[in-house]
C-alpha cells in the first residue's frame, strides 16, 4: 500500500484478511494524519440518509461509485467501526459520530488490528514512482530504496491540505505513464469576494445563519440550498458554501466569476418584508427597524450594508428587495491547499472493476485520487472506505487469478 490514509488502510486490511503479506508505506511520520486532524473538530464517519439519496451526493460520479458504495456502504461501515469497539451514534443532522466524537481512538485501535494481522507500516517513505525493473521507488529516511511487490495498491489522496500528505505529485508520475489524470481542482472550498475593509473588521469570522442561496450553474442549471455559511476575510466559506462549490467552481471557471443570490429572510414572503420595512421607524435607526420589524442584524445586517450601500439602506423597498434578493459575486474559489478535499483525479475509464489501472496490471488506485467529489457529511469518507476496500478485493482476485496468494514478495 502506498498511502496510510482511510483508503490505504481499508485496502491493507482487505489484502491481510485474505492472507497476503502487507506492507503499509507513506510519506508522513504517522498514519492518517488527515484523517486525525479533520476528525478533532468531532469524526464524521458516514451519514444516516436512505442509500439512494445518499449515492446522489456524488453528483456526476454518482454511477462510477454505486455498486463500489453499495459494497461497503454506510451502515457496513458503522459495523466495521463497531468491530473496532467503537459505538458510533445518529447526529440531529444526519451525520453518524464515533460515540466519544474523536478520530485517534478509531485509529489506534485500527492500526492494532493490522500489525497483529501482519501488516507492517513504514514511515517517511515518499513514493517517487517506479524503476526500470518496475519496482516501487522511495525517498526513504535510509537513502533511495526500491521494493519489488506482486501487487501495490495507490491511495495518495488528492491536493488539499499538502502539509498532511496529500499534495498531489503522483499527479505527473501517472500522466508519464499515459495515465489520463483529470486537473485536481478545490472542492468543499471558500471563495474570494474582495469585501470592503469595514466589512473585514467587523465581520471577518462571522456566521450569516438561517439563509437560502441559489445561482445558475455553468451548464444553466438552477442550484439552490438552504443553511449558513461563514464571513471570511476576503469571502465565503461554511457548510452551505462547501454543499455549492462543485457547482460555483465550475461557473467560475466557465463566465470568470459567479453570482450567488441570497435570501436573508427565507421565512418571509417578499410582500410581508416590504409590508415590515415600509413602516414608520420614527426616531430609531435603520438597523434597529431591521432587527426588530424582520430579525435582520449582525453579520447579515453588515453583509446588507455592504451590498446595497450608503444610499440604498435609507430605501426600505430596495432593502426589502435586496433581503430577499441579495446578490453576491464570487470570483474565484480559494487554493486548491486550503479546500477541504479535491476534485479531479484519475479517470474511472482508466480502471477496470476492480479499481485496476487497465494500462499498468497489477496497479490499483483508491481514495480521493479518484476522479470524484462529494460534499462534507461522511459522504467524503465513506467512499475513501469503499473504494480501499474496493481496491483491496481487486488486488486479492487479481493475484489469486496469476496463481495464488503470495508468500515470499510484498502485496
């Protein structure tokens, strides 16, 4: 296995279970260093949705991913996590938790159970790609080292978070090979705006709550959600900005810049918002009218200010307008090394199915390296699990079919 990450992991597992030899190799000091730093914020492991609505989250690649999801889908994967002795429970979101909410005790535990099963795990070794007798080269804390194997199985995840691992190098090496490798691209990303520098004082890391968004897609489709995103110093970022990206990243590249329209008072027609803003304020200020006549104050109060101007928030028909309607341009999506995971990656026509490189038998890829994306909510990790486990199966029938399981060599 060249990666230590969920795929990597799932796949070793897999290759151990079935009797091969296992060794684990990865370019950081420990395994599952992304997986440990996203779980500290509480671990996200799958999500409770039915299975079909559930396959949709991964929008185009939805096909590509079914029956490899439905293979190891997310109640097979609470069970996996229960047989590591770890309870896991149904968030109000959906989402399914580990019960104590935390990554490293899921990660010990599951690294007990591969070096007992035999798998040996070998740190600091960065993958280069291969030598002239087709041996894996690597960076190795000794000097070059090259390892023959029967079988290697890549999960070296896309292009987010570099720091952790994942900075997509093997990228070139595949595409040298004639690997057709997709552009890795940001995905459940923030995006640049160019706010004023009052709006960055004041509100730089504040919560816009309880808003719907929408904007048309690069292919003329009407996307819309409902939820709260985060003020950024130069933009947007958050759970409901994250569900978008896939669609505001492609609009973007295709028009150079994408609106997103916003309605601040989702629960309220626009007739009873202009009704409200239209009456007599008196001697109190517009934002106090705001606050108390339609709850509109904080970040999304500064956020109405900045768009409308000085001018249009002494107008209560055009704030009760742009309430309802408030548009936002986004220019570009935030670098692929902040973006919580990536998009592109290599082509599922370049994999057979058992997730083999047609053009390199013997090779096998899983994980993020993939060419898909979902968005946050366990959907990320749940097909990093599936397409290891996917991998790990495609590698034990690949092997067994060239006469068995090997005894003396490295899977």
């Amino acid at each position: 296995m060249v990666g230590a990450g969920p795929a990597g992991l799932m796949a070793a597992e897999t290759l151990a279970a079935g009797g091969c030899r296992v060794d684990i190799y990865d370019a950081m000091p420990s395994a599952g260093r992304k997986f440990l730093l996203a779980g500290k914020g509480g671990m996200n492991i799958t999500h409770s949705e039915p299975l079909e609505r559930f396959l949709a989250r991964y929008g185009p690649r939805a096909g590509a991913l079914d029956a490899i999801v439905r293979g190891f889908g997310p109640q097979a994967l609470r069970d996996w996590v229960g047989g590591l002795g770890i309870g896991t429970f149904v968030g109000s979101s959906g989402r399914v938790f580990p019960t104590d909410m935390k990554a490293a005790p899921l990660m010990r535990a599951w690294l007990h159970r591969l070096r007992a099963a035999g798998a040996a795990l070998h740190m600091r070794h960065r993958w280069l790609g291969w030598d002239d007798a087709g041996g894996l080269r690597f960076d190795a804390p000794g000097g070059p080292l090259a390892v023959a194997a029967d079988a290697a199985v890549l999960a070296l995840g896309g292009g987010s978070w570099p720091r952790l691992g994942s900075d997509g190098a093997w990228a070139a090496v595949l595409g040298a090979r004639g690997v057709r490798v997709a552009p890795l691209a940001p995905s459940n990303c923030g995006f640049d705006v160019g706010w004023s520098e009052h709006l960055r004082q004041r509100c730089a890391g504040q919560p816009v709550r309880s808003v719907h968004a929408s904007f048309v897609g690069a292919d003329g489709r009407q996307w819309r959600r409902a939820g709260e995103f985060v003020l950024t110093d130069g933009g947007v970022e958050g759970t409901l900005i994250y569900a978008l990206s896939a669609g505001l990243r492609d609009a973007i590249a295709a028009h150079g810049q994408v609106t997103l329209w916003l309605d601040l008072a989702p629960g309220l027609g626009p007739e009873r918002v202009a009704a409200e803003l239209t009456r007599p304020r008196g001697t109190r200020s517009m934002s106090s009218h705001l606050r108390s006549r339609v709850r509109i104050d904080g970040a999304k109060a500064a956020l109405l200010r900045e768009v409308v101007g000085a001018q249009g928030w002494g107008d209560p028909l055009r704030l009760a307008a742009a309430i309802k309607r408030l548009p936002i341009v986004l220019r570009a999506p935030r670098p692929l090394a902040e973006a919580i995971s990536s998009a592109g990656g290599v082509d599922f026509a370049e994999l057979d199915d058992g997730l083999m490189l047609r053009r390199m038998p013997g090779v096998f890829c899983a994980g993020e390296m993939l060419d898909w994306e979902a968005p946050t909510g366990g959907y990320l990790l749940t097909a990093c699990f599936a397409t290891g486990r996917r991998a790990g199966a495609g590698a034990l029938a690949w092997l067994a079919a060239r006469g068995g399981k090997p005894e003396a060599e490295k899977a």
